[in-house]
C-alpha cells in the first residue's frame, strides 16, 4: 500500500470511531441500585479510603468478616469493584466513575 491509500483507510477508520462516539455518548446512563444489605458495605469501603479486605470493612461495620467478604465479592461481581490479591488476602478497590 501507498502511503495516500494508508492515509485514506485511517480517515475511514477516524470517521466512523466518531460516529461510535456520538452514538454512544447519546444513550443512556446505567445507575446501579444497592440493596440495604450491601450499602453499609460500600459505606465501610468509602470510609476506608476506597479500598480495604474483608477483615478492614468488618471492623468498621461490626459484621462478621465473612458476610463482609460475600457482601464484597457480590459488589465485585456487579462490577462496582475490582479485587486483587495481596498473599493470602484480597483487596476490594472501588472502580472509578467514567464520565
């Protein structure tokens, strides 16, 4: 290929990323709903800086660790968290809001 019919594909390329942009900046926001259940987990995760395991979001909400580590991997399995693993424990971070 030439470097006008490479020119030519990449405008081609860069006109519909535009159109996929507008297209979806015009569809509508998701808003996810938390239960009662899982808010006071959410609220220990703010509290602690966005991120903390289990055994950190327990102390702060005075719940078992193991109900805040099923409350924490049901948020993560909605996608409002990531988890990484740190040796044998996990750390729940909360995911950034996109604009």
């Amino acid at each position: 290929m030439r470097n006008i019919e490479v020119k030519a594909a990449f405008d081609k390329v860069f006109k519909e990323l535009d159109v996929i942009k507008a297209l979806v900046s015009e569809m509508p926001q998701v808003q996810v709903q938390i239960s009662s259940r899982l808010l006071p987990t959410l609220n220990a995760l703010k509290g602690l800086g966005g991120c903390g395991t289990a055994t950190s979001v327990s102390k702060v909400t005075g719940r078992a660790r193991a109900h805040e580590s099923m409350n924490l991997n049901d948020l993560h399995g909605r996608g409002l968290l990531t988890k990484k693993s740190q040796g044998h424990s996990k750390v729940f971070t909360l995911r950034e809001a996109t604009s």
